[in-house]
C-alpha cells in the first residue's frame, strides 16, 4: 500500500503561523472564519501574497505546531500499513525548512515528493491520498484515486462520497488497513 500524505493542514498546522502574522498586518481573521480554499479573496487578500506568506511562516518552521497531538505515532502506525510518503506542494524555497519540521516532529515517513502545485498530485502512482484541499481531493478522486479528507473549516463543504473525511489522523489507519483487507 503506497500512502501519500500532505503536509500544511495534515500534519503541519500552517495557517495557525500565517494567522498570527496576516493579523498583525491586516485586520483579524480566525482559523474558524476560514471556511473556504480560496478564502483570502472575501478577505481581499491577493493569491500571490498569500502563498508568498506561507513560505515566508516556514523559514520560522520550529514555531509551526503539529495539527493535532501524537501525530508522530499515528505516522508510524500508518507506516506499519505500507510506504508512506511525504506529498507536498509547495515552493521549492521551503522545501529545507519542511523537511526539518518533519525531524522535529518525528514524522514517519520513506521519501519525500515535492510537487508545484497540489492538482499534480493526483498524476502520481499512489493507492490513497491524506490531503486536507478539497481542489486536490476533486483532482484525484477524478483520476480514480483512493481519498481521505483530513478535516478542515476550508473544506468542510467538500462533498463528494468516495473522499472518506477524518477529523484526527489516527482515524485513517483502519480505513487504509480495511482497504489493504479489500
């Protein structure tokens, strides 16, 4: 079993990061107030900026918080199932600073794919996706991909029954392992 596994919003809790900087520049938004992808247009927050300021929350990577406690050992417990990959999309300017965090946090994981943009995701060979993007989620489950929807407020209207949606990481080990027993 190949398991491909994201990092901001999955394990990496990112946007916690990128609020407490916007805020202090902007006027101030809440995580919960975040209920769509694309939520920096109602904030009239430019695209570019955004994800410019995403990579800019990364170089402080040590102050970036797991999205949920023991995600560690809900990483080992997926790995016992089969290979877990890291997936992730993203500038190539932080990929050194995400590759750290993972130490930090003791993430499991064999290799580490880096892609550009997360629609690319779905072109690669991997039986089921973790991912918290409902555009990658649409993506992949379009080219007959296996998804599991880690919850987040921007994608809590994604609807779609094949994408099977958790709340906390550990929730995806006996959805993978019955997967594994067909």
């Amino acid at each position: 079993m190949r398991i491909a596994l994201d990092v901001d919003g999955v394990l990496a809790d990112v946007i916690t990061s990128w609020l407490s900087y916007s805020n202090k520049i902007r006027p101030t938004i809440s995580k919960s107030q975040i209920s769509e992808w694309d939520f920096w247009k109602n904030h009239h927050i430019d695209k570019f900026d955004f994800y410019n300021e995403l990579s800019f929350c990364w170089k402080s990577w040590e102050d970036i918080p797991p999205t949920e406690n023991n995600i560690a050992h809900a990483t080992t417990q997926l790995s016992n199932l089969g290979t877990v990959d890291i997936v992730t999309a993203r500038d190539e300017s932080t990929h050194n600073d995400v590759k750290n965090w993972l130490k930090l946090h003791k993430i499991n994981f064999k290799n580490y794919v880096g892609v550009l943009e997360g629609i690319e995701k779905s072109r690669l060979d991997y039986d089921v996706f973790i991912d918290d993007s409902p555009l990658n989620a649409k993506s992949m489950l379009e080219e007959g991909k296996s998804v599991i929807l880690y919850s987040q407020p921007w994608n809590t209207s994604f609807e779609d029954d094949r994408a099977i949606r958790i709340h906390e990481l550990k929730n995806a080990v006996p959805i993978i392992d019955k997967m594994i027993r067909g």
